[in-house]
C-alpha cells in the first residue's frame, strides 16, 4: 500500500513512479495543495524561489507556470546547467514538481498576448516533444491548460492529450482542463467544463481533470462542480479545482470559503494559482488554504519536514 502524499517525506515522494504518485494523492481523501508560481518574475523573497516560498507554506505539489522547457528560467534558482532546473527545484523542495504546457494553436500563438510576459513561447506549446523534454527534465506533472488570452480550446486540449500520452505518457502524470475560458468565447462559465470534455479527456489518457473552483468563474457553483467530480472520479481519474481567477489574492476569509467549496464538491487536489501578486498566491491564502482542508496538525507537518529526510 502507499503512503499518502501529506505524510510522505521527501525521500519517498522522490523514489515514487507515476503510478505510486497517483495512488498516494488518492489516499489523502482531499487534502493535497498544489501551488502555481512563476519562475519568470522577481521571486517575492528577492533571493528565494517563489517555488520555495509555496513549498515553505504547505505545498505538495508545486506547478510552475510559464516554464519554457526549452528555456527554463526560475529567478534566485542557483545556478545549474538548463537540464538541471527541474531537478535543483525538487533538490531544494523535496516536493513534486507540474509544469503547465499550452496547446495553443501556433497562428494564434504569434499574436495572442503580444508584448506582455503571457505571450507564448515555444518551449511552452503542448508537444509531444516539450513533454518528452519535461519528462527528461525530471517534472512529474504535465498540466495542459491556458493561460488567460491564448484562446485554448478543450478540443486541442484532447489532441495534445493524444499526441503527449504515446510521447511521454507513461512517465509524466497528465493532467487537462481549463481554470477560466482562456479567450474562448462558448466555453466559458458552466461550460469550461462539460460532461463531455470529461469523457474526452479520460478516453485520451487524462489521469487528472482540471476545473475551475465553485465561485471563482461564473456559473460554476458547488453543485455543478460535484456533479463533474462524480463522473471524473466514475471514470478513474482524480479531480482538481483551480483558483485561476486572481483571487488568490482576495482576502482570507474568500479562500477558506472557496477551500470548503472545493472539499464538498469532491476534489482531490486543490490548486490555488500564481497571480496574488505577480508569481505566486498571497503567502497567508496558501496557509489558510491548507489549514482549511486539512488542520494545522497537517498544515505544519508539512512545513516542518526537512527535505533532508
């Protein structure tokens, strides 16, 4: 049997293959944390990895957005050879590293974001071969998923998902879906996610289905989130409900609400995404969020693990 992720140390969640990894997230019946951060901003500790910061707090898994696999950039990381990024990150953290990849269609690609730090890269398109590289790299979690602008649609999510699953499949953890409509106009709101799309993904080897948290997009409330968690988790898959909506940085007593809402509608990991301030959620979110779905007993625990054991 395998240990549940919220108990493990650093050593065992290293020593785990994608079977295990999954097994043991199931196990913790709710309460995994996933922390999105980005590497490519000034880290909120000037000389600490935003990536550090999210781990320090509660974190298991720590998903990096805008990591360009062919260009990995995380500021204050110390300096190793580009290959190395991804496994100096879990050297330092001792925690299971995602990355978020966009199948973004390359002529909106050239244009969507143009001039801000959103705009696609190639590194960061959902390929097979950016998901062998990953693979490579030591990530454990390919998210597919857009950020907000580059107009992902959840019928280039199941291609990516057919193309990265023969690519690199039976290494990575993948994951699909949406947090907000990505630009999408006619799939935003309740219909980010439907029934259908669950049974998409899954047929195209989705391990993990990705939703937007009741109350962070309109019309995604606690019972429509339940209803899609009950037909993922029918499927064999886990689910994951996502605050990628910017309030990871609202106030506490929101995140908590959004936290409950979450553990009632059946997820089994609970995401709270990077833009609280540029790179990562409000440091007291990430704490109350975790608190909120699990108590301080296992809320500290993490936090006061070495990543020397």
């Amino acid at each position: 049997m395998v240990k549940r992720l919220l108990d493990c140390t650093a050593s065992e969640i290293c020593r785990f293959n994608k079977k295990d990894l999954l097994a043991s997230i199931a196990g913790c019946e709710g309460r995994v944390l996933a922390c999105e951060t980005i590497g490519i901003t000034p880290p909120l500790l000037a000389d600490v990895t935003n990536a550090e910061y999210a781990a320090s707090l509660g974190a298991e898994i720590l998903l990096l957005n805008m990591f360009d696999v062919q260009n990995p950039v995380v500021q204050a990381l110390p300096k190793v050879p580009p290959c190395e990024t991804v496994r100096e990150l879990k050297r330092l953290t001792g925690r299971v590293i995602a990355i978020n990849l966009e199948p973004v269609d390359p002529e909106i690609a050239k244009t969507a974001n143009g001039g801000t730090m959103w705009q696609m890269t190639p590194g960061r398109m959902a390929t097979a071969e950016n998901a062998r590289l990953a693979a490579e790299m030591g990530v454990d979690m390919v998210v597919l998923t857009g950020n907000p602008g580059n107009g992902v649609k959840n019928d280039a999510i199941v291609q990516a998902l057919r193309d990265i699953k023969d690519a690199a499949g039976d290494c990575l953890i993948l994951a699909a879906g949406k947090m907000h409509a990505a630009g999408v106009i006619g799939e935003g709101g309740a219909s980010i996610l439907t029934h259908q799309d669950v049974s998409d993904f899954t047929a195209e080897g989705a391990d993990i289905i990705l939703m937007p948290a009741p109350g962070t997009v309109p019309g995604i409330t606690q019972e429509i989130a339940h209803d899609l968690v009950t037909q993922i988790h029918k499927s064999g898959a886990l689910a994951l409900t996502a605050i990628g909506t910017s309030q990871e940085g609202a106030d506490v007593d929101t995140i908590r609400r959004i936290a409950l809402m979450c553990k009632m509608a059946g997820a089994d990991i609970h995401h709270i995404g990077d833009t609280g301030v540029p790179g990562m959620a409000l440091p007291q979110n990430i704490l109350a969020y975790s608190i909120a779905i699990r108590g301080e007993r296992h809320t500290y625990h993490r936090m006061a693990s070495s990543v020397n054991r």
